[in-house]
C-alpha cells in the first residue's frame, strides 16, 4: 500500500485523471464506476474523475479537453492475488493480469488514450473476489477503494 500511497502523491503534483470502468451490476467489477463516482466531489482544474461505466472511450473528448498529464484507469483485476490487493501497472507493462470484460479492451483502450490525448496511462487494478451479476461489492474490495479515496482526500484537502 505505501508504493500506491507514494504513486498516487506523485500522480496529484499533476493534472490527473481517474477514469474508473466497470458494471456495477457485477460486484466487484463495479469498483471503478463506484470509487470515481466517488472521487468526483474533488474534481477541479488540475483533477477529473470520470465513471466511464462499461463504455470509457465514449469519454474521449472529455479527456482531450481537459489535457491531463497522467490517467489513472480503475478496475477489477484479476491478478491471482487475495481479494483487494492493488497494483499500478502502466499500460506498457499490461501481461499475466485479466480485466473484467468491457466493449473496448483496456490495453487498447489505454494505448488510444495515450496516443489520442499524449498523456501517461496507468491502471490501478483491484483484485476481485465476486463478478456475479447483481452481487454487491465485496467487503476487502470496498476496504481498497476507500483507503485509495482516503489518500487523495488527504492530499486535495
């Protein structure tokens, strides 16, 4: 948690972007739509947090408008690791890990990003331990949201 901490202060110095993606009709796959909605009380003109929902390429002009250095995409990850556990990837670095299904793929989506807006892309994957439709979060994946909430509260106030 502490290089996640030290990534996310880095990333605020910034103009950033969280973009969260998800279904929150499928429990933890709702992380990323949950925590941006979320995030969204500090948006500003140096942060924007975005629910991309299932469609975050539909969010293009929005991110090219406001010009951002670093994009943070949000989602469930499937890592082999204990639910909640976190990883920041950038999307160059994207193998071994799978991502709940959306209408774009997040590599591709991450590398149009960085191409279409020239910022840097990163993703902040969220390990799932529930995907059932109409399942609700699970307690260790809410738990790592709201300690990622927690610090960039800490740092915006």
């Amino acid at each position: 948690m502490q290089d996640i901490e030290k990534f996310l202060k880095e990333m605020l110095n910034k103009k950033l972007v969280i973009l969260g993606m998800g279904s929150e009709l499928r429990g933890d796959d709702g992380i990323g739509p949950c925590l941006s909605e979320k995030l969204s009380v500090f948006n500003n003109e140096s942060f924007l947090s975005i629910n991309g929902d299932l469609v975050p390429e539909n969010f293009t002009r929005e991110l090219r408008d406001f010009q951002p250095n670093n994009i943070i995409i949000v989602d469930a990850a499937f890592m082999e690791k204990p639910a909640g556990h976190m990883k920041i990837i950038s999307i160059n670095e994207i193998t071994g890990i799978s991502f709940s299904s959306h209408s774009m793929p997040i590599s591709i989506l991450g590398k149009y990003l960085s191409k279409e807006i020239g910022a840097e892309i990163y993703i902040l994957g969220i390990q799932a331990a529930n995907i059932d439709f109409g399942s609700e979060i699970s307690p260790k994946v809410r738990e790592s949201a709201k300690r990622i909430f927690e610090i960039i509260k800490k740092e915006m106030d």
